[in-house]
C-alpha cells in the first residue's frame, strides 16, 4: 500500500496552530522512514516559499545531544530566514533554543544524488555565521521524546526549524580553514557556548554534499541557486528562558545578532 503523506502533514499544520506537540503521529499515518518523512516535509511546504535548508546532527556532539547517529533536514520557508539584527517576538516561538551555526548562500543549484565535496564547494555563492531558532514541539524539555515521537515524524516536521537569522558574508570565504573556524554562542554579551567548524562532520561542506543525496533534497527536485542551507550547529542548542540578545560569532566572519522582544 503506498503511503499518503497529506494526513500527516495536515496533522502537524493543525498542531502548530493549536500550540500544542507534534503527535506522536497515529501510526496509521505516521511516516516509516525518511524517504516518507522528506514526503510528509515536502506537503507541509506546500503553502511556502521555499528559502533553503537546515541541516540538523552534523556533529558527534549534537547527535550525542539528540540520541541519534545521521545528520537530518527539513526545509525553511522564505518567510522564516531573517537578517542580522532581527527583532522577534519571544512569545512567537514554542519553547525555543537557539544554535550557533555555518551557513551558505547556493550560487548554483545541486542536483538530487551522489555529490562531491569540490562539486558542493563550486556551487557556494556566499558563506556566513547564522542563528537556528529551534523548537521542542516533542514533548519534555530541552528536546522532548525522540525515541517516543520517532525521527521519521521529526524529520517530517522540519527536525525542530523554527526559524533562521543569517548574517553578512564572509569577504572571501574560500580562503578560511573552515573545519578550523572558531564560534561563539552569547546571549546578552556573555559567551554561553563555543565550537570549531571541524565539529560539522569533519569539514562544513560535507554536511551539504549530505544533504544533495538526501531524501529531503529528492523530495524538493534537488537544491536551487539562491536558497540559504544552515550547515549545522557547532554547539548542542541552548534553551532561551525569555527575552534576550542573542549574538553568533565565527572568527573571519561577521557576527550575527538576534534579540527576542
């Protein structure tokens, strides 16, 4: 019987809107898998703008942190990626944590499948710091259940992406060591947590070559020229207690600033 990603997909609209956790999904519509689960992710994408890509457990730390043992994606909506020095309404977001991540801008498109780490480097028009807003929408803090909710409906529900603040471009990033890259976490001037780009599966870019073979990028038709990809957080997502400001600093680049209102 093949799967039917509209009811899950539906199911998980209507729990954002209510505020309330993500399932865990009846299993009757429950994606299996996450070639299912990039199904589930790309009807809820329906009714966005497609702006890019986060990549979630990129590093041994963050999969420690969440208990699994690959990277995973979910899409971001145009709508949800902000630039540096954004202001946002704390109430706005479920329980949100925040990570210190590398991100890139695409200045060619990849096609879904097999990629190179030179054919992912050739495709990056611009690279930055960024902030991940993440959400638990999964049941206990600070990340809620997964084994109980599953990867496949986390996956499906964009792997906790609320949203993205990026900042501006690295003046000539192809001459950064990018696994050597130091970067910072402060929340209202003091340094809460710090790590090295070599945290995101060796090298930053690996994470993007990941994800062009990924089930996520089969499921949106490959990545586009123009589309922002969050590489992933070199630091395990720390828990926002209220309003703050929020500052992500990576040597060679310009930091990027948030403040929750």
């Amino acid at each position: 019987m093949s799967f039917d990603p509209g009811p899950a997909a539906e199911a998980l609209r209507d729990a954002r809107r209510a505020g309330r956790d993500a399932g865990p999904l009846p299993a009757t519509i429950a994606p299996r898998d996450e070639a299912e689960a990039a199904a589930v992710q790309r009807r809820l994408a329906d009714r966005a703008v497609i702006g890019g890509f986060k990549i979630g457990a990129t590093g041994a730390r963050m999969q420690g942190f969440l208990g699994i043992d690959h990277p995973c994606a979910g899409f971001m909506a145009a709508r949800d990626i902000h630039p540096s020095g954004a202001r946002l309404p704390f109430g706005a977001f479920r329980a949100p944590l925040v990570e210190c991540e590398l991100a890139v801008r695409l200045g060619a498109g990849l096609p879904p499948g097999p990629c190179t780490l030179q054919a992912a480097a050739a495709a990056v028009g611009a690279l930055f710091a960024a902030i991940e807003i993440v959400e638990n929408r999964y049941g206990p803090p600070p990340i809620g259940d997964v084994q109980r909710f599953g990867v496949p409906t986390l996956v499906a529900d964009q792997f906790y992406h609320a949203a993205a603040v990026i900042g501006d471009p690295a003046p000539d990033w192809g001459a950064l060591d990018l696994p050597a890259l130091e970067g910072e976490l402060l929340i209202d001037g003091t340094v809460r947590n710090g790590g090295r780009g070599a945290e995101l599966l060796g090298h930053p870019l690996r994470g993007l070559t990941w994800l062009a073979a990924s089930p996520v990028a089969a499921a949106f038709g490959g990545l586009r020229g123009g589309q922002v990809v969050l590489l992933g957080s070199v630091i395990p997502p720390l828990v926002i207690p209220g309003p703050c400001a929020v500052r992500v600093a990576f040597a060679g680049l310009p930091p990027v600033d948030l403040r929750f209102l």
